[in-house]
C-alpha cells in the first residue's frame, strides 16, 4: 500500500514558525487555544511561497470573532497548483477561564487526485491549550491530527495527513520583547525544534530573528510594521540545501 504525506499546515507568522505559546495572535489550523485576542473582529491574509517555485505556493485566508463567551475563527487555505491541489477550510472554538485558555477545530481537507480520481477529502480535528504560569510566562500544547487520520484515495493507496504534536513556551522577560520554544512532532515524518526572539522596539516596528532544527538548520529573520489597528508581517527562512522561504501576511483588527 502506498502513503504519501500531505502538509498543508499554515505557517505563523511569529518566526520560526512558532505559535503554540502566543495568545497575542491567531493563526489558522495551528494552536485553536491562541484565538483569545482583545480585539472582537480580526481579518488576515497570508502567502507563502517555498524556494521561489511558482507551484510550492500557499495561500490562507482567515476572520476571528472574539467575544465574553466563545470565540469563533474561520480559516480557508489552498496549496498547489493546476495538476496537484491541496484545500483546507476550518472552524474554531475557544475560551480563555482566568490563566488558561482551551481551543478545539473541526477542519475539512481536500487533494485533488489527479483527473480521474477527483477531489478526495476527510475531516481532521484540532486540539490545543494554553496557560498562563505567570504574568510573563505561557506554556502551550497543541495537536493537529491527533488520530492520525488519512485519505483513502483508492482501494490500495491511502495519503497520511500530517499528525502534529507541539509544546512551547512563551518568555516575556522585558517589554516588548518575547523569547519562544517549540517542539513539534509528527510521527510520520520527523520531528523540529525552534527558538526565536522578537523585539517591539517602537510601537510601529517588530524585529524578529530565530532558528528551527528539522534535520538540518534553518536561519529565519523577519520584520512586523503596526499601523492602529493595520499589521503587516514579512519574514524569511533560509534554507541551505534547498533555498528561500518568503512568507507574508497583512492583518486588520476591529475593537
């Protein structure tokens, strides 16, 4: 029986790809438990495209609403090009309870199987939480696929979608500044590991600089601008033996 792996996880545009501890922002199809933001509506949409290949694009949309009693984020993102296509579209639930917050997503995944076969498709939840040991320090956990669900295409071929298992952590040792961990693992490939810090040095301007380890280095540098309630976030990973990854983001909050 053959396995392919399909990814299309949305990447954060914290650096180093780290969300799993980061209540100040959402991104989604990562940590549901994030989606805990003052703002009661916030819209965003992000690109990223992998080693300058025009077919190793993805683009995502999303809107959250925050509210005293349930938050609820919608999210649609779309992978591929015109032989290979990989769509996500996703609901998520979340509440903050004093130090800790919980988050959960239904999410509906979609390939395109090539002509004959079609679109394939399967449900995929999300789980995740956060706490607050401190006024400046956070913990989270987050799984994505947590049962490790596939998509059966044919009789004697099935795709295994990624399973994601993270832990981070959050420092907020001085204003402005956060210092993350994140361990992430995925039983069907490998597992990474990310560092990153990031410094709001005037209240217009983000710098950001991290590192990941999944089977080799990758050195990530970004820049965030912040404009009232308008958010715009570039960053870059280097990867040595493959390229450059560019990812984008422009966001917009409503209080």
């Amino acid at each position: 029986m053959l396995e392919i792996i399909c990814i299309i996880l949305t990447s954060a545009m914290h650096i180093g790809n780290i969300q799993t501890s980061r209540t100040d922002s959402w991104t989604t199809f990562q940590n549901p438990a994030c989606l805990v933001q003052p703002a009661r509506f916030q819209f965003a949409a992000q690109y990223e495209n992998e080693y300058l290949l025009a077919a190793l694009n993805t683009a995502t949309i999303q809107m959250g609403y925050c509210n005293p009693y349930i938050n609820i984020g919608v999210g649609f993102s779309f992978y591929g090009y015109s032989k290979y296509q990989e769509m996500q579209v996703g609901l998520t639930l979340a509440r903050r309870f004093g130090r800790f917050s919980i988050g959960i997503g239904a999410n509906y995944y979609t390939i395109y199987a090539g002509d004959d076969l079609k679109y394939k498709g399967t449900f995929i939840p999300e789980l995740g939480v956060t706490i607050d040991v401190t006024e400046n320090f956070t913990i989270g956990a987050f799984s994505y696929n947590p049962f490790m669900q596939k998509i059966r295409i044919t009789d004697d071929e099935k795709r295994s979608v990624s399973s994601v298992y993270s832990l981070g952590t959050d420092y907020r040792f001085y204003k402005g500044f956060h210092w993350s961990l994140q361990g992430d693992y995925d039983p069907v490939t490998t597992w990474r590991i990310a560092t990153s810090v990031e410094w709001q040095c005037i209240d217009q301007l983000i710098l950001k600089i991290g590192c990941y380890y999944r089977e080799q280095v990758v050195a990530c540098l970004g820049v965030g601008m912040r404009f009232d309630n308008l958010q715009i976030d570039t960053n870059f990973e280097f990867n040595p033996r493959l390229g450059l990854i560019l990812k984008a983001r422009i966001g917009y909050m409503i209080p």
